[in-house]
C-alpha cells in the first residue's frame, strides 16, 4: 500500500512537470514586450522598469525607434543588468 501511494506521487509530479514543459513556451511567447509599440503600462511589467524608466524609453523611441534590443540600455537608467533580465521578454 505504501509503495502505491508513492508511485502516485511519483506519477503526479512527471505529469505536472511535463505539463509546464509544454504550457512553458506559449507562456513566455505571450509574454513579451515589444519595445518601440508598447505602452508605459505594459512596459511596466519588465523587470526592474517602473514608471520612469518606462517614460524614459517611451521618450527615446518617440526620438529615434529601437533598431536592436541591445539599445534600450541607452535608455538611462537600464544598464547591463536589467538587459540581462529582460532581454528574452522584449521585442522590437
């Protein structure tokens, strides 16, 4: 009996692994930010960007659009670390 109860353990928690296996991709693929169209509120929601680094990257695309990712860390405030962080959410 109890080897039976750990097997469905077991079994349960393969099945909840391959299950965020496969839910993983279409999670992170709805989840980007394109950089030169999204709005401060949706900008937001990158890692260590608040209002005013969000602001601050509305203002440098409305100058001159992003062309490459690595370019937000033009944008004060967004340096090494924060690309580091955000660079697979963000789009151009």
């Amino acid at each position: 009996m109890r080897k039976t109860k750990h097997m469905r353990y077991y079994l349960m928690a393969i099945l909840c692994a391959f299950a965020f296996f496969l839910a993983a991709p279409a999670l992170s693929a709805s989840d980007t930010v394109n950089i030169n169209e999204a709005p401060k509120e949706k900008l937001t929601t990158l890692y260590n960007v608040g209002e005013t680094k969000a602001e601050r990257i509305v203002e440098y695309r409305q100058e001159d659009s992003f062309d490459k990712k690595k370019e937000i860390k033009q944008v004060e405030g967004i340096g090494d670390k924060t690309y580091q962080e955000i660079k697979d959410r963000i789009t151009i």
